[in-house]
C-alpha cells in the first residue's frame, strides 16, 4: 500500500512539472503571438517635405485625414521652411532631392519639377493610377494631366486648380480666347480711350511684367533640353509693351481707377490680375464687363496663353523605399470623397475630380447667391448647359500651368531693370537676361 502511495504521489509530481512547463512554453508563445502581433499593427511612417506650413492648409487637412484614417501608414512633415534665410532651406531641400536622402512626398513649390522630372528624381503617377482598382485617368479633367506632364509622364498631381488669365468683353477684345502679340497689340491701339488699359493695379512696368511674364513663362524657356529663349523678338515686344501700354491710374489714392469702376468706365479693357476659383466669378466678369466675355490670356504664337494655376501639388520621390504607402495618401486627394468634403468645408478652387467639379458646377447649391467686386453686387444662379460646355470646353483647352520656378523669375526681373530705368535698350536688356538665365537652366537641368 505504502508502495502505491509513493507511486501515485511520483506521478502528481510529474504531472504537476509537465503542466509548468507547458505553461512557460504557452507564454513564450503568447509573447511571440503578440510581439509579432504587434509588429503586424506597427505603422510605417512615411515623410512629406514642405517648405512653409504657414501656408499649407490643404497638406494639413489630408494628413490628419490619412492619418485618422489608415491603419498601415501615418505622414510627418519635414518643413524646410527657414525663417531666417529662405533660399537656405530651399538649397538644403534642393540637396536632399538631388542625393537621394529626401521624403518620400514632396509639396511641390519653389521646385523645378520637369527638370527633376525628366532627371528620374520623381516617381510616374501614371502607373499608379492605371492599376489602382478604385481611379481612372477618366476620373480627373483630363487636361489637367496633359498640362502636368513632363514627357508624357505625370509627376506631380493636385486635388484643385484655379484658372490664369487675362479677361475682357467679347464686344471689345473679340469673341475667340487666346490671341497673339500682334492682335494683342492691334486691341490696345483700336482703344485710345482706354488709359488704364490693363488696369491700374498693374501700374507700374514690373507688375505688368510678372503677370504676363508667368502667364508666358514656358515660351521662354524648354527645361528637358535646358535651353532658354529670352533674345528673341517675342520676348523684347514683352518688354517694350510693359511700357507702352502702362496706364497712368493711381488706385492708392484715386477709387476711380480701381477694378471694376475703370472696365464699367471704359477705361480699363484687360483684367489681369486675379484667379478664376468658382463659377460665381465668371458670371461677376460677365456683369462687369457687360456681357460675354473671352478668356485671353497671355499673347503667344499659338494663341495657347490661358493656364492653369495650381497652388498646392504633390509628387513622390523616386527613392521612396515605401511607395505603395506613398501612393495612398496621394490618391486620397485624388478621390471623389475627399475632394467634395474639401469644397464643402472650404472651397479654395476647382477640384481636379471630374465627377465632384460636374457636381459642383451643376448643383443649385452652389451658385444661388450674391457676387460682390468691392461695391457692386450680382446675382448668381446655375449655369446653363450651354454654358457649362462653354467653360467645360474653355478648361479642356487649358495647355499650360502657371510658372512657379521664382528663382528664374527672379533672375529675369534683375535683368530688366536697368531697362526700365532707362539705362538699357530692351535688346540690351535681352542679351544680358539670355546670358544668364541659359548658363542656370543648363546647370538645373544637368
């Protein structure tokens, strides 16, 4: 008995040491489960360069958004904003880019982005969009992406765009949008009344300059050879009109010369100096300048000077190690859900999405209401739809974005100002800016 005792109590023993060690071997797996577990869960971070959060409201809203939002990948912005010296972070940015140590995303601003496009530095969106099982190329006005590309790639995408322009009756500049110099240039002779006659705001020769020079930048310049156009005969007749149509208005100190009492006066045929952003301000041009109006743009040879401004643009680096992350926060601004809650929220121009700018354009709620331009006031209604194939037709004609490179900009405006102090002829003033504009773009360009 004794014996069976001691045996059953060896047995309990053994059992009891067999349950411990299954239970530290359960534990260890329980910890493996859940370090693996938590690997699974961990997010990838990816990076975004901005250069000045101060004015890069729609990068914060989708961030927040993605980042509330998807379960695999969150953004932090790396802002190269430097309060000190500005063109310090834009060099350090710049630097980033071309080593191949920049974020993953990149706000395209203050960038040369054909140039480093065609360089292989970017990522084409193209591809992304073409096997992505939710966005089609048909989804997004189609030609914002023909005025994106760069070789026939897309490499910068943006959720909105405003329209650049230069607008004015149809009764006075002609019913066809764009013109060439020389109907340019036949308009302001055929109204002497007009002595303000592209508006007082733009009073002074450099105002004049900039807005037609950003409007016409790319006749001067081709950044995938790296060559520049600034001796030639177009570019001298900009700079001889920036003078020769001036007007003598004073908007500071007299309201009469200010938009829009100088176009309902007949003194002012041209506008120039604003952004098309909604409906609402086509049909206060119209009321202003009294009926139809013609979007002329800037005078180029092919009468193609219309463009499209678009403030805020992203692009993907072409060393991001996390691209697929990469392209889900893109095509998130890309997407009808949040191109609409954007408008809705805070409407900063047209959106990019087909399906939300018909929506928009077409919607009673949108348009019932009042325009004002300083004192004046009109009623807005829905457009027609004729009118909204006109419009529809005048952005699908848009072959161009709006100049952002400022540091050519720049180098440009150094050039011609001893020519409109009087101190160089405008060919003078040509052969210098050619000079060194085409030793930068070369060197940009690599």
């Amino acid at each position: 008995m004794k014996s069976l005792l001691k045996l059953l109590s060896s047995l309990v023993i053994i059992m009891l040491l067999l349950l411990s060690v299954a239970c530290i071997f359960n534990n260890y797996a329980d910890d493996d489960d859940k370090k693996l577990n938590d690997e699974t869960l961990k997010e990838t971070v990816l990076t975004v360069a901005s250069f000045n959060l101060n004015i890069d409201f729609i990068l914060l809203d989708l961030i927040t958004e993605f980042n509330h939002s998807n379960p695999l990948y969150q953004i932090e912005i790396v802002d190269y904003y430097d309060h000190s010296l500005e063109d310090k972070g834009l060099s350090k940015l710049v630097t980033d880019i071309i080593t191949g140590n920049a974020p993953d995303i990149f706000v395209i601003r203050n960038l040369p982005y054909r140039q480093y496009a065609s360089r292989g530095l970017f990522e084409d969106l193209y591809s992304y969009i073409d096997s992505d099982p939710d966005l089609n190329r048909s989804d997004i006005v189609d030609s914002i992406l023909t005025a994106n590309e760069v070789d026939g790639g897309l490499y910068r995408i943006s959720p909105l765009f405003a329209i650049s322009t230069a607008i004015g009756g149809v009764s006075v500049v002609g019913i066809d949008n764009g013109w060439n110099m020389d109907e340019f240039i036949s308009v302001m002779n055929a109204n002497p009344q007009a002595d303000i006659p592209v508006g007082a705001w733009a009073g002074n020769y450099e105002m004049l300059f900039r807005n037609f020079l950003l409007l016409g930048m790319d006749d001067y310049v081709d950044w995938s050879k790296g060559e520049t156009f600034f001796d030639t005969e177009s570019f001298i007749n900009l700079l001889e009109l920036s003078v020769a149509f001036i007007g003598n208005g004073n908007p500071m100190s007299n309201p009469e010369d200010r938009a829009p009492v100088s176009i309902l006066s007949g003194r002012q045929i041209l506008y120039i100096d604003g952004y098309i952003t909604a409906y609402q301000h086509i049909q206060t041009y119209q009321g202003v300048f009294g009926g139809d109006i013609a979007f002329k743009g800037f005078p180029t040879n092919e009468r193609n000077g219309n463009s499209f401004n678009t403030s805020f643009a992203l692009a993907m680096s072409s060393t991001s190690s996390h691209k697929d992350g990469a392209w889900a926060f893109l095509r998130t601004m890309l997407m009808k859900e949040w191109q609409l809650k954007s408008y809705q929220d805070f409407p900063r121009g047209f959106p990019t999405n087909k399906n939300v700018l018909n929506e928009i354009l077409s919607n009673p709620d949108y348009h019932n209401g009042v325009a004002g331009w300083n004192d004046l006031q009109f009623e807005t209604e829905p457009p027609s739809q004729a009118e909204l194939e006109w419009f529809m037709s005048f952005i699908n004609s848009i072959e161009r974005i709006e100049y952002e490179h400022d540091a050519l900009v720049d180098m440009v405006f150094e050039g011609v100002s001893d020519y409109f102090n009087g101190l160089k002829t405008a060919e003078e003033a040509a052969r210098i800016i050619q000079s060194r504009a085409s030793i930068y773009v070369a060197e940009i360009s690599g």
